[in-house]
C-alpha cells in the first residue's frame, strides 16, 4: 500500500514539475531582460510579448483565418491521397517499386525552392500554398501509413487465409487496425508540417496570412509582434496536434488500455 502511494506522489510530482519548469524559464527570461535592460528590438520580454499578443490579436486571427484554410485544405488533400496511394503500393508490388523512390526524391527538394516555382505556375492565390502543404503533408503520412500496413505478422494472415478470409477482410480486420499507430504518427508530423509548410509559402508572396503578416512585421524591426505571430503559429500547431491525438484515442481504444496497464 506504502509503495503504491508512494508511486502515486511520483507521478503527481513529475506531472506537477512540467509546468514548473517552463515557468522558471519565463521568469528567469523576464528577470535578465528587466536587470540588463535589453532594448525590445533586439529580446522583448514576456510580459511585452503578451501585451503585444493582446493588442495584436484581432489582426492575427484575421491572419490567421486564411493560413487554417491553407492548413486544412492542404492537409485533407494529403490525407486523401496518401491512403489511396498506400492502400495501392501495399496491395500492388510494382506500384510501390514504381512510386515510392519517387516520393522520397520529392523530400529531398528544400521546400523554400518549391514554393517559389508554385507561385510562379499557379500565381498568388491559395492554390500555391494549398499545393505546398499537400507535398509537405503527403510523405510522412504516406510513408507511416505503408510501412505500418507492410508490418503486420505474416503468420497473422495465413491464420486469417486459413479461416478462408478474403483480401478485403484481412485488411480490414487485420491490417488496418494494426497499421493505426503508425498511421497517427505520420498525421502528427504532417500536422506540424502542414503549418510550417503555409507559412513559408506566404513568405514567398501573399497578400494576407500569418507568414505575411510575419515578413511585415520583421521588415519593420517590431520583435515583440514577431514574438507573437510565432506563438500564434505554435497555438495553431498544437491544437492541430491535440485533434489528431483525440481521434487517435477514439480511433484507437485498445492503446488506451495498454496505457492504462502500464
């Protein structure tokens, strides 16, 4: 009984040390900033950075509107097309042989070289960006989602073949759960990518958007807005991140009890 309380008082202060942590790093920020007088310019502190969030924060979610649609246009068009394309190389040999070598030489092209080609192909619209959150968002799904259905126990599908299961049934009650884990985790870092991929697309030429909004404000010296369009980009992120991770939970129920067990 000792020992489980004892583990109980562990786990509530590791949680508990987290947010501790994060905040000794904001005060120790605002400490050094306000003891050495460092000009806002060069490192504003945490409590202009807030202020200027408050004040900015009308224009930032204007921003803000048009790099989500970017997001999550882009990201959808990616989802689509990575499970179409996974489904197939996982079911066709060749079609994996003939594409996934493609998809890899796609990666290795920096993304601050594709965007400007799109906006020379496509002009200054959303169709670009939506573009280059597709390529950037497309591989890490596409490749988690293929490895996790190409790992799956062989000896699990000869069970089921044996069971006189047909290939849509082994699919779909063996290697599409189990592909899952791997699966989400691609989504996770398409998410991030997705944010980071509109963004640097808008700083290549658009007329609205958090990246525009974040070449203006650096052309113009105002650090602390900076500071504050780059937590907006975070908050985006995160909560991008968090949605995937609750459907994952709801998708995923029985890596919930493992969790639980552990």
């Amino acid at each position: 009984m000792k020992k489980l309380i004892s583990t109980d008082n562990e786990a509530v202060m590791k949680k508990a040390s987290i947010p501790l942590f994060y905040v000794g790093i904001l005060l120790l920020w605002q400490f050094m900033t306000s003891i050495l007088n460092v000009p806002d310019y060069i490192l504003p502190s945490p409590y202009v950075i807030c202020l200027e969030l408050i004040n900015s924060f009308p224009l930032l979610l204007m921003h803000a509107r048009i790099t989500v649609i970017e997001v999550l246009t882009g990201f959808g068009i990616a989802l689509f097309l990575s499970v179409v394309l996974s489904i197939a190389m996982d079911r066709y040999r060749y079609i994996k042989d003939l594409l996934y070598p493609m998809m890899v030489i796609t990666q290795t092209v920096p993304i601050m070289a594709i965007a400007p080609l799109m906006m020379i192909w496509f002009g200054f619209g959303l169709m670009p960006k939506i573009i280059v959150v597709v390529l950037v968002c497309f591989f890490p799904i596409a490749v988690s989602l293929t490895e996790g259905l190409a790992s799956v126990d062989p000896e699990l599908i000869d069970l089921m073949k044996t069971m006189n299961a047909s290939e849509s049934q082994i699919f779909l009650k063996c290697k599409l759960p189990a592909s899952m884990p791997s699966f989400f985790a691609g989504l996770r870092i398409a998410a991030t990518y997705s944010v980071m991929g509109a963004v640097v697309s808008e700083w290549v030429g658009a007329q609205e958007g958090l990246g525009i909004f974040m070449t203006r404000v650096m052309k113009s010296y105002r650090t602390p807005a900076l500071f504050a369009v780059i937590l907006f980009i975070i908050a985006i992120t995160l909560i991008f991140v968090a949605i995937i991770d609750t459907i994952g939970r709801k998708t995923m129920p029985w890596s919930n009890e493992r969790r639980s067990l552990k």
